[in-house]
C-alpha cells in the first residue's frame, strides 16, 4: 500500500468518516477511519471543534468529517495511521474513541428525551 496526497480542502470541504477512531497526539485529537467518500483510510489534520449532536467534526485544515456510525477497525485507516505516525515521529499516543462515542450518544440521549 501506499499513501498519497488528498484533495485539497477547496476541493473536498467535506467527507463521511466510518470505522472510524479517535486520538489523541500530545494535546491534539485526530482522527482515523474509512473514508467512505473516496473509499480509502484517511489521517484527518488536527480537530478543532467537534459537534457530538451532529457528528461533525472540523479540523484544522478547515474540513469537515462527518462520523457514520459506530467507531470501528478498518484494516487500510490503521496502515495509514502507522505510517502518519512515522511520518511524524509520534510514538505515545492515547486512544479517546470512547471518549467521542459516549459524548455522541450523551448528545443522541438528549435530543431524543426532546421528541
């Protein structure tokens, strides 16, 4: 496998993230999953606002993932997060994916008691 350049934000302001995870790199979070849009794994750039109620995330760069579904393993997300993080030099990491799937349903929660 291999990893290429992705489109320009411009180019794809927004795409749907599924299998997808949560980490965290010093104090920044990013994710990892399927990018379903493209159909490849995908490294996002570091999150900067995330709306658990919609399942949208921004990210540094200025695009937007939407999360589908449960968070999950895909085999192609998890090559490519190895290797951004050898890109990188990144070795100690945290996993916050229950983090941002408890505060996904705490949102679900409290819309639904709305209805």
């Amino acid at each position: 496998m291999t990893i290429w350049k992705v489109a320009s934000v411009p180019e794809q302001p927004e795409l749907v993230l599924k299998r997808w995870r949560a980490y965290e790199v010093e104090d920044l979070r990013f994710l990892v999953g399927w990018n379903a849009t493209d159909g490849e794994g995908r490294v996002s750039t570091y999150v900067a606002s995330f709306d658990p109620a919609l399942r949208r995330v921004e990210t540094g760069s200025g695009r937007v993932y939407k999360l589908s579904g449960p968070p999950g393993h895909d085999n192609d997300a998890d090559y490519t997060w190895t290797r951004w993080k050898r890109m990188h030099g990144v070795s100690d990491v945290r996993d916050v994916t229950d983090e941002v799937w408890s505060a996904i349903l705490a949102a679900s929660d409290k819309n639904a008691g709305k209805n």
